[in-house]
C-alpha cells in the first residue's frame, strides 16, 4: 500500500485519479457527493476511470483491488465516530508519499 499525506488542496485526489486511470483500479470513495465529486475531476482532468465506488456500509464485492481517497474520512463515516488516534503497520512493500 501506497500511503499519501499531504495538507488539503495540494493534489492527493487527483493523484488517486491520475492512478486509477493508469492502473484501472476503482477509487473507494466515503460519500455518494465526493464520489460525483471524483467523478467530474476526472473529466475536467480529460482521464477515464473505472466508475468510482462509494462505502455504504458493506463489504465490497467483485473488486481485487481499491484506491481509497479520504481514508479518515471514509472511518470516521464506517465506524461513526471520530478518531482520537490510530496506528499504521508498515507492510513490505509499503511506500510513504
């Protein structure tokens, strides 16, 4: 996994499409809104992506692979609450951006 962080505004979004378009995995999305959102970037942007996926509160079925954008985002909307802390494993292979 491929972890980016950077301040609001500074492209991780569109970073995540310029990916998905290159590697043709689906962008999980927390929000029908940031979904639609992800989806009109991606046209202003002249990319094609696969249809952008959105967390409705089950399991993702048919999909090897996902891109997640707004990882805290997407939790705190799964889980409902906000997240004070939290901790990350590295795993082999994991790159930090």
């Amino acid at each position: 996994m491929i972890l980016i962080s950077l301040p609001r505004g500074n492209g991780k979004t569109v970073t995540l499409i310029k990916l998905s378009a290159e590697t043709r995995t689906p962008i999980l999305c927390y929000t029908r809104a940031h979904k639609k959102y992800v989806e009109e970037k991606a046209i202003e942007l002249g990319l094609d992506i696969p249809t952008p996926l959105f967390y409705c509160g089950r399991p993702i079925l048919g999909v090897k692979e996902i891109i997640v954008d707004e990882v805290e985002a997407l939790l705190r909307s799964a889980l409902g609450t906000k997240i004070s802390f939290a901790t990350f494993s590295e795993e082999e292979g994991f790159n930090g951006l």
